[in-house]
C-alpha cells in the first residue's frame, strides 16, 4: 500500500497513521498528546472553506490540524 501524508487524503477517506516525520519535530509533542500516534486511523472529514485547516477524526473525537501540521503525518490509506 502506498505511504502518504494526510494532507493528501481525500475527505471520507481512513487512513493509519505510520510515523511523524522529521518536520514535525516543533509540534510533535502536541500531535502525539492529542493521539496522533502511530498505528491509530484517521478519517478525514472536511477542509475550511479556504482548504486550511482539516477536520480529522481520530480516536472518536473530532480535529483541525493546520495543512503544515497534516503534511508531517505519514499515512498508509486503509483498504476499508
């Protein structure tokens, strides 16, 4: 399966997170404290009328994440 960033999903799409990559490294303790870790799935759920920020939904509960911060969140787009 291809291996992507979330800010490339399409919206509706589900996605497991595989790793942060090296640009995260000024918000990776608030990704990781908000639950964006490794092995969890995203959905992507919608943009702002302006395309930035994201709506995700991760671990049951709803985010927006900056495009910057999504382009950091390496994904491999789930099957089902």
């Amino acid at each position: 399966m291809p291996v992507t960033t979330l800010d490339c999903l399409p919206f509706g799409q589900r996605a497991l997170v595989t790793h942060l990559t090296e640009a995260a490294a000024p918000f990776r303790r608030k990704l990781l404290a908000m639950g964006v870790t490794p092995g969890c799935t995203i959905k992507v759920i919608r943009a702002a009328p302006l395309g930035d920020p994201i709506e995700i939904e991760i671990c049951g509960f709803h985010l927006c994440l900056r495009r910057a911060e999504a382009a950091t969140i390496a994904v491999e787009e789930c099957r089902s």
